[in-house]
C-alpha cells in the first residue's frame, strides 16, 4: 500500500498529521511531508483515518498489490 498527497488541494490544515503524526507532519513553511510513503499493514488504519479527516481530500491511499 501506498499514501500519496495531491499537492494542488492540500491547504495545509495539519488534521492528518496530528491523526498520523508517525506518517507524516507539517514542515515550517506548513507543507505536509510524508515520512512514510510505502506503508506497512500496521499503518493502514493511521492512514485511512488521516485520508478520511483531511477536509479537502488531499490524501489518497492505493494497493499496489
């Protein structure tokens, strides 16, 4: 599985972030940086909740497999 960000929508609200603070975080101009891209099974459910609270839908996650 994978998590990616759509650049153009995220807004840079931070819910998914503090949801998910082990995947990823905001960095000091408040883009979100991924810290994790190709998640192991123990990340999915972080990542679904972070992808499900962002407001503008920015999140996406795929299986690759």
């Amino acid at each position: 599985m994978k998590i990616s960000v759509d650049r153009r929508r995220c807004e840079g609200y931070g819910i998914c972030a503090e949801t998910a603070p082990q995947l990823m975080h905001l960095d000091d101009e408040g883009e979100l940086v991924l810290d994790v891209e190709e998640l192991r099974p123990e990340h999915a459910p972080d990542a679904s909740s972070a992808a499900r609270v962002c407001p503008v839908a920015a999140l996406s996650i795929r299986d690759d497999s």
